[in-house]
C-alpha cells in the first residue's frame, strides 16, 4: 500500500471511497458536553449531491495550498487525508483536516490512523498548533478521533459549523 500526494487532477477520486457502514448511534452537544444517543443510520455510500457539493470545495482547497494524500493500492483509492490552508480557531493557529475517509474494505488496518498522523505532521510542517476537525457524529467516527487524543472544541468555527451543523467540532493540540 502507497501513501502519496494527490494530484488536484485526482481529487475526484475520493468519490470511489466505499463510504458504507452502519451507524447505530451518534453523538450530540448538549451544553458542551458530548451525549450519545440511539440513532440508526444504514450509509450505502455517499449521499446524493455531495460530490457535487463538496469537490468544488476541495480543489479550492487544493488551490490555496492544501495538501492531500491518499493510501493506493495499485491504481484503487484506499483512504484519503487532507489539511486546508486556512488558519482556524480562536487564536487562529490550527489548520482544518478537511477529509479523512478510508474505504470500507481497508478499514481496520490503521489506515485512518496513518493519514490522521501524517496530515498532523503536514499541519506542523505549515506552522500550525494543531488540527482543527469537523467530524460527522457517528459514535465511530467521534470515538476514533477521540483515541487520537481529539477533543471537543470550546470556540466551534462558525463558518464550519453553519456548513455541517450537526457535525462534532474537535481539536487536536500538537504536543
């Protein structure tokens, strides 16, 4: 398995990330305080319209400097990380982990771990503090985070929390 940079010509790729799996609780904020709750979500992949929605988004990203980086195996997308460009956070010194995604049949061989653990190096190399992320609010997606020593971000950045609201604000400090 390769890790390499993205080219912005292979940024669509991310769309053939097998996305699917069973949701069965997600997480909420309640008064800053993380709450999980019953929730059951069968995700066949990706949902309609979000390619369309989110490429322009990444390869604007892309643009403005954002690295990103994916796990090959042969020509075949295994997982994709990457890191923006655009300061986030009160002090304006963490950059945001703008994708992270492995594909369902690589999943459990520390794929996710590896590209989040490379895009903190990539945000330390840019000068940043940390990670800024803004995870969905499955129990699996919050809780690997979670293991990355993420946590709950008191200052939510407004402008990603007005693009996914029900998503989870975290931060990963560098130490």
């Amino acid at each position: 398995m390769e890790l390499r940079a993205l080219k912005r010509s292979e940024i669509e790729q991310v769309w053939t990330i097998d996305r699917s799996e069973i949701i069965e609780n997600i997480y909420v904020l309640l008064d800053g305080k993380l709450v999980l709750q019953p929730h059951y979500f069968d995700v066949p992949g990706w949902e309609d319209g979000e390619a369309e929605k989110y490429t322009p988004l990444l390869q604007a990203s892309f643009d403005r400097g954002g690295q990103f980086f994916g796990f090959f195996d042969g020509d075949k997308v295994a997982g994709v990380g990457a890191v923006d460009t655009i300061w986030r956070g009160p002090k304006q010194e963490l950059l945001q982990l703008t994708f992270l995604h492995v594909s369902n049949a690589y999943r459990g061989q520390r794929l996710g771990v590896r590209l989040f653990e490379h895009c903190k190096d990539v945000a330390r190399d840019m000068g940043a503090k940390g990670l800024y992320v803004s995870a969905i609010p499955s129990e699996n997606t919050v809780d690997f985070y979670r293991r990355l020593r993420c946590v709950v971000t008191e200052t939510p950045d407004a402008e990603l929390s007005a693009l996914e609201p029900e998503d989870i604000p975290l931060e990963c400090l560098f130490k």
